[in-house]
C-alpha cells in the first residue's frame, strides 16, 4: 500500500517542483528586467537629452498599468490558464523594451516603457505565477512554494543589472534593451508548464464555481482584506522610489560610480534569502503578523540609512536589510488571501489587492523625479517611505485571517 502511494505521490511532487522552477524562471526575467530600468536614468537624460521627470514618469506609468492590468490578466489566468496570459505578456513586455530602445523622444518612451511593459509585467509575474504555484501546493506548504518562487525570481535581479550595466557601458543603451527585450521572450512557452501544474493541482484543491463577482463583493466587504490592501501601497512605494531613485541618490551623495547599480544587484541577492524566509515563517506563524514586522523593519531601516552618514558600508548593509525584507511580501500576501478566500479566485483577488501596491509604485518612482526636479533633494520622499511604512506595520496586526465560507450561489438547481 505505501508503494501505491508513493508511486501517486511521486507525479505531484514533480509536477510541483516543474511549477516552481517554470515560476521562478518567469519571475526571474520579468522582475530582474524592470528592476534594471533606474539605471537608464542618467544615460537618457544626458544622451538624449531627457528630463529626468519625464523619464521617471515612464518608468512609474509602467508600475501604474501594471496595477490596473493585473485584475484582468489574473482574471484571464485564472480562466483561460497561464499559457496564453504568459505568452502574451512575454511578446508584449518585450515590445516595449525594443521600443524604448529606438525611441528617440519621450512619447515612444512613455508607450514603451510605460505602456506595453506595464501590460507585460501583469501577465508575468505574481498576479499569474504565484496563484499557479498556490493551486498545485498544499495548503500547509503553500507559504513555502510561493517563497521559494518568489526567492528563485529573485535571482533575475542579481543576473541582469550586472548584465545590463556591462552592456550599456560597452554598447550603449539600445543594445542593452534589446538584449533584455530577447531575453523576455525565451520566457514566453514556460506558461504551459504553469498551466500543466494548475491543472494537476485543480484535481485536489478543487472549489465550486462561485461568479466572480461574488466573490469580489465578499472580499471588498472584508475588513482584513481592506487592511491588507491599503498596506500593500506602502510595498510599492518605498520599493519603487528606491529601485528607480537609489542609484542616482548614491551618485548626489559623492558614492563610487556603480555602486548604485552594485547595492541593487545585493538587495536581488539578499532578496533570494528573504522570500523564502518569509514564506518559510508564513507557513509557521500568523501571515499578517509576519508582515506587521517586516514593514517595521524595512521602515526602520531606511530611516537610519537616510538619517546616518552615507558610506560604502552603510549601503551595503542598507543593501542586504531592503533585500531580506525586499519581495517578501508578495507571498506573505498572496498566501493571505488563499487562506481567507480560498485558490479558485486566487489571481482576481491578488490582482486586486495588487493594484494598490502599483498605485504606491507609481507614485513612489514618479515622485521621486518630480521632488528632486522641484527642491533638488530627495529627502521628502526619504521621510515619507518611513512615515508610510510605520503605518502599514499598524494595519497588519489587526488582520482576522480565518477563512471565510464561498458565497452562495444565487440560484441553485431544482431538486429531482
């Protein structure tokens, strides 16, 4: 009998690593290259004469679409499967790279960089990949896979701003985005491995079919689920301003040219760590509690980092503290919600939670830009992502995560 078991054992736990790693890889491109844009700050602005406002606002409208996309392209996962969303995302998400490349002004930018991979980006990272994982998971090591997912993305990060750095400087900027752009759609075909996994797991973890709109009423209804929502902006904003800001901050600070480039390749690092560690913790303590903690830490962290004399040192620790507490509250959060509500909405119900945190993400890198254009400092938007993040800490604690009953269907068959 246990051989029995074993051998039905065995296809799940390929198929769920398969996931896993198809996840990651997804994650890895489409993460790893938009974390990279902040470095084309500075060679837009001075070799083709852009303003730096103008340059920011692309890359805070792509964060912008991003958020208002990923209803919609969850949705359409969570409908139609991964394959086409992912595919679809990939072709886009690389088109818009390849059209900021030869944009010679800021309207192609702003519809490259802005636009398309704002559509590219919700159909190829969390809103898609992480429910995908959560369907083929158990519920007791769901935390963990979304974690592990999330870590594995994190290596894109670490890989592609040395990669980019190294390119722009020995061929310049186009030839860097089009490399990226190639990359992206290597990506393209892994969502048939996502698909092939949630169909597995749709066996086990199966739910009945509630309308979506159901659904989204009982959650908007839901106070923890507001909570978590409202504190998912401050996400997106400190870790936009910082990605898109940081560099440049490190340059007005009279740091080593490239170390900017240098602390957001440690914070990918160090992030690798840190999402699987706060998926590992999610699976063992209360998830909103977990996060309470980590938006505290983060907030404190970047207080002293502003408020302390800034050395090579100070942003290497900066550096790996942002990036142990960088992404992990993605699964933190996700994994959240698949408790409440359950996986069969899980992509919709993230995409929604998700919108806030890109809503922050556009106003933490757009801000950035129109603060220093205005005072010449980006000390406003320093104090502000601390102040943000005390506050978000208070709204975590008080979460209810019980899980709730799936709202009744509204008209039920007629008994034979």
């Amino acid at each position: 009998m246990s051989t029995a078991n074993s051998k039905r054992f065995a296809p799940l736990v390929n198929t769920t690593t398969l996931v896993i790693l198809a996840g990651a890889l997804v994650l890895s491109a489409a993460m790893g290259i938009r974390q990279t844009f902040g470095l084309f700050i500075g060679p837009f602005s001075f070799d083709r004469g852009l303003p730096v406002t103008l340059i920011a606002f692309a890359i805070a409208l792509h964060n912008l679409v991003w958020g208002f996309a990923q209803p919609f392209a969850g949705a359409a996962a969570d409908r139609y499967g991964s394959a086409p969303v992912v595919a679809f995302g990939a072709t886009t998400f690389a088109a818009g790279l390849g059209l900021a490349a030869v944009a010679p002004g800021g309207a192609m930018l702003i519809v490259g960089m802005g636009l398309l991979v704002g559509i590219g980006v919700s159909c190829t990272t969390f809103g898609v990949v992480l429910p995908a994982v959560g369907r083929v998971a158990s519920p007791e090591k769901r935390s963990m896979a979304m974690g592990l997912v999330s870590a594995g993305g994190s290596a894109g990060q670490v890989l592609m701003i040395p990669l980019v750095q190294t390119i722009r400087l020995g061929s310049g900027i186009a030839a860097s985005l089009f490399a990226l752009a190639f990359l992206m759609l290597l990506v393209a075909p892994l969502g048939i491995v996502l698909d092939r996994g949630a169909r597995a797991g749709a066996t086990v973890h199966a739910a009945p079919a509630v309308p979506l709109r159901d659904v989204l009423r009982q959650a908007v209804r839901h106070r923890g689920y507001r909570l978590l929502t409202l504190g998912f902006f401050t996400c997106g904003f400190q870790l936009a301003f910082i990605s898109t800001h940081l560099p440049e901050y490190l340059t007005l600070c009279h740091m080593p040219l490239g170390l900017g480039a240098t602390a957001l390749a440690l914070i990918g690092l160090f992030n690798m760590a840190g999402s699987w560690g706060c998926g590992w913790l999610g699976g063992r303590f209360r998830q909103h509690y977990v996060l309470g903690w980590l938006y505290l830490i983060r907030s404190v962290t970047i207080g002293a980092f502003f408020l302390l004399p800034k050395t090579a040192e100070s942003v290497v620790i900066f550096a790996a503290i942002m990036g142990l507490t960088w992404l992990g509250t993605v699964p933190l959060t996700s994994g959240l919600v698949a408790k409440v509500f359950g996986t069969r909405h899980l992509g919709s119900l993230f995409g929604v939670c998700f919108l806030s945190h890109q809503i922050g993400s556009f106003l933490g890198a757009w801000l950035g830009g129109l603060v220093f254009d205005l005072t010449g400092s980006y000390s406003l938007l320093w104090e502000a992502t601390v102040v943000s993040g005390l506050i978000a800490a208070l709204l975590h604690f008080p979460i209810d995560d019980s899980a709730v009953p799936a709202p009744k269907l509204r008209s039920q068959p007629a008994a034979a």
